[in-house]
C-alpha cells in the first residue's frame, strides 16, 4: 500500500465530465489499497476570468483582496470532486488550504509555503477516505488566505507530498508529460521518460509551463518522487524527474527548449563607463521588486557605454518609468525599450560536457535570417532574445538542428 498524491490541473477538471473521470481514477487506485490525497486546480480558464473581472472593479488589484477572490475558483472544484467520489461510492472530505492549515508568508499573490498541518489529513486517511485540498492557496499567520502563483497548484501537490512523505506525486495535466519541447509550438515534440531536476529546474524557470518552478524545487529539497503524467489517458507513465546521480542510461546533451514571451528589454544607450552605474541604474528597479533577468553591457567606447536588461513584460512600463529618472541622473544619451521580446533557451545537463553547442544554435539561427538581441548561458543552458515575431520559428528551428524528435542513439 503506497500513499500517493495527485494533482489534477485546470483543463483535467474543466467540466462536469472531467470531474467524474477524475473520480473514477482516484476510485481506481483506492481500489488497488493505496492512500490518495488529490489537488486540484481551478476549472481551465476560471482564474483568468476572476482576475479579468477583478481588474473591472479596480484596475490594480488589492493584492490581498484578488488573493481572497481569486482562490474561491479552487474552492469550487474541490466540492464538485469530493461529490463525484462520493456520488461513486467513495468516501471523501474536501479542504481549502487554510482549513488544511497550509501556512505561508504574506506575499500576497506570490506567497510561499512555511509549513502544513498534515493532522487532519492524516486522520481522513487512516480513516480511509480520499482527501481533497485546493491546489494554490494557503493562509499567512494573521489567517489572511493567500495564493501561491500563477500555476501554483503544482506547488501545493509537491508541498502535500513532502509534508505525507508520500511514495509518489502525480502531476496529471493535459498533456501525457514533458515534451523535448513545448507540444502544441512543435508538433513533432518527443516526451522524454526522464528528465533531470536539474534541467527541469531549467526548463521551468526558463518558461516551460508544464511546471510551476517552486514545485520543482520543493521536489528537489524534499527528495519528492515527481512524475508528469495525463489525465486523458488510462495508461503511460508520463515522465518521471530524477535525480541525475540515479541516471545510468545514456544522457542525452540537449534535452529540451524551452521559451517565454513575457519579457520586455530596456536599454540605455550613452552611459558613462565608470563604477557604480550598473547599481545606478539596476538598484531603483530591485527596489521597486521587479526582477531583472538577463544583463549586457558592452565594453566603453570613448568612455560611453551600452546597457541593455530584461524585465518581466508586466513590469515594462514601471521599470521604464524608474529608468527614465535615473537617466536624467547619470546623463545617459538614449533609452531604448522593447516589449515585444521573446527568450528561448536550450537546456541539457550534457552541455557541460560538449562544446559547440552555442556555435550550433546561432548558426541555426542564422540560416533562417533570425536575429539574437541578447545571449546568456549557463552550465546547462544557452538562452537568447529574439523579436517576439520569431519565437516559434526560433524554438522549431532549434529542436530541427539539435535533432530533439529523435531519441539519442
Ligand atoms: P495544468 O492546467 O494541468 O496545470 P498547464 O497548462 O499549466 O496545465 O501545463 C501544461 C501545458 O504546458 C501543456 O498543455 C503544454 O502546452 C505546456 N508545455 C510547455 N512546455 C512543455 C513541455 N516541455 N512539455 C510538455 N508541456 C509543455
Ligand atoms: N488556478 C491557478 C492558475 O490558473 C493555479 C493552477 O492552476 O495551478 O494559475
Ligand atoms: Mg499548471
């Protein structure tokens, strides 16, 4: 007998249908002697429309308050599935994060998770019923409820297992697991059997939405065994991340691309190269809690230089706004701003191992008149901005040269 955790995603219970399909895979594996405990997501496309329709009534939300609206779409879902069980035959009891006790910090909208009650759930379990919690929200310490991110049910599902020291976490999703990239950009996407946490760190941080990044790292941290799987099919066994040190097969150097759109570029053109203007310019910008991703300067010329970063595109028009006052202060000639930027990144824990790898994808991009308005790499990954036009040309064209279709030989 195991105790698993599934999570099941905002399109595996998009409808009366699909809630019951879930229940009888829940019934399944209840029936085989396991402990289940399900996560759910809101239904597909319900936390979008709550935060659209929050946005109606005040154009920048209250975080606290969008937190306190925008949890009830996972509210919803966690009684309909707790209903589909029962309507089954199974026994079940449903819990909002708060009522599990999923303890986080204040950051409202981002909070993240300082410790779960397991109590309750443990006794529903022994007791031998299902378990139900709401993926994506907890409660801070003054009982405000809070939410985890935009995906962040992935992270609830991960926490619960840790916390139950679960044999396994199943993420079930829409698709039957990590692809080599981003399925529905390139059909010809391969799932990958494995994957590494390190380079699925990588790929969700990098944009791949498959999983939220903090899940991720909190498998990592709490030795979760994590597995991507679809709830669309009956059999498969999705994609299992493992810990490198466990791979003995064959690794392959590129194990996936992965891209994001939401980024904008800002660059100050004429900036005195001197010391201290990379704070000047940088510090206004954490102070305002906007995360700045990649950086380039170029070397001085006549003791002018270039300084160009990327902000996340929601942050666009508050950082422009910051810079363009800093500017005034370091008597920078130009400002530059671009919000139509995409990155793509190539991630593979072989690239340690071999180079040209850089070579080889510029050169690709180069063959399709792509142009690269900014590089940064890593151990285990190349990332590049290209104009936002030619994202999904650049992602296809870099699973082609990297042969990402075909298993490694
Ligand atoms: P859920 O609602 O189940 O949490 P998400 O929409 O958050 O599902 O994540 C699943 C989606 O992630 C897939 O439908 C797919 O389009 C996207 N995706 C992006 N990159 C990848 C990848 N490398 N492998 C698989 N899916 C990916
Ligand atoms: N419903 C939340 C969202 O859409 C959380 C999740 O689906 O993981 O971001
Ligand atoms: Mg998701």
């Amino acid at each position: 007998m195991a105790l698993i955790v599934q999570k099941y995603g905002g399109t595996s219970v998009g409808s009366p249908e699909r809630i019951k399909n879930v229940a009888q895979r829940v019934a399944r594996w209840k029936a085989k002697g396991h402990k289940v405990v399900v996560v759910v997501s809101a239904m597909s496309g319900e936390t979008n429309r709550l935060i659209a329709l929050a946005r109606e009534v005040q154009p920048e939300p209250d975080a606290r308050e969008l937190d306190q609206m925008v949890s009830t779409g996972e509210q919803v879902t966690i009684g309909l599935v707790a209903m589909a069980l029962k309507q089954i035959g199974v026994d079940a009891r449903s819990y909002t994060g708060p009522q599990v006790k999923i303890l986080t910090d204040s950051a409202f909208t981002k909070a993240r998770i300082l410790s779960i009650d397991e109590h309750n759930m443990r006794a529903d379990l022994d007791a031998g019923r299902v378990v139900v919690v709401a993926g994506f929200q907890g409660m801070d310490a003054d009982g405000n409820v809070t939410t985890l991110g935009r995906g962040g049910s992935d992270t609830t599902g991960v926490a619960l297992a840790a916390a139950l020291k679960a044999d396994e976490c199943q993420i079930y999703t829409d698709v039957d697991g990590v692809y080599t990239t981003d399925p529905r950009i390139v059909p010809n996407a391969r799932r990958l059997k494995t994957v590494t946490f390190e380079e699925m760190l990588e790929m969700a941080s990098l944009g791949s939405k498959v999983l939220q990044i903090r899940s991720v790292e909190f498998a990592g941290k709490y030795k979760v065994k994590l597995r991507v799987l679809s709830s669309f099919q009956d059999e498969g066994d999705g994609t299992l991340i493992t810990f490198e040190e466990e791979e003995n097969m064959e690794q392959a150097i590129i194990s996936g691309i992965a891209f994001n759109r939401d980024e904008a570029k800002i660059t100050v053109q004429g900036v005195p190269d001197k010391p201290g203007i990379a704070y000047q310019i940088l510090g206004p910008v954490a102070d305002a809690n906007i995360d700045v991703d990649m950086i380039v300067q170029n070397a001085g010329v006549h003791g002018l230089t270039d300084f160009s970063f990327t902000v996340p595109r929601n942050d666009y028009a508050r950082a422009r706004k910051l810079i363009e006052e800093v500017q005034k202060h370091i008597g920078a000639k130009e400002l530059i701003g671009d919000d139509r930027i995409a990155k793509v990144s190539i991630v593979g824990v072989g690239m340690r191992s071999h180079c040209g790898i850089a070579s080889k994808a510029f050169r690709a991009l180069s063959e399709e008149g792509i142009n690269i308005q900014m590089i940064s790499t890593s151990e285990i990954k190349i990332s590049v901005v290209v104009d936002e036009k030619y994202l999904e040309l650049a992602v296809r064209v870099l699973h082609d040269a990297f042969d990402l279709a075909h298993e490694p030989a």
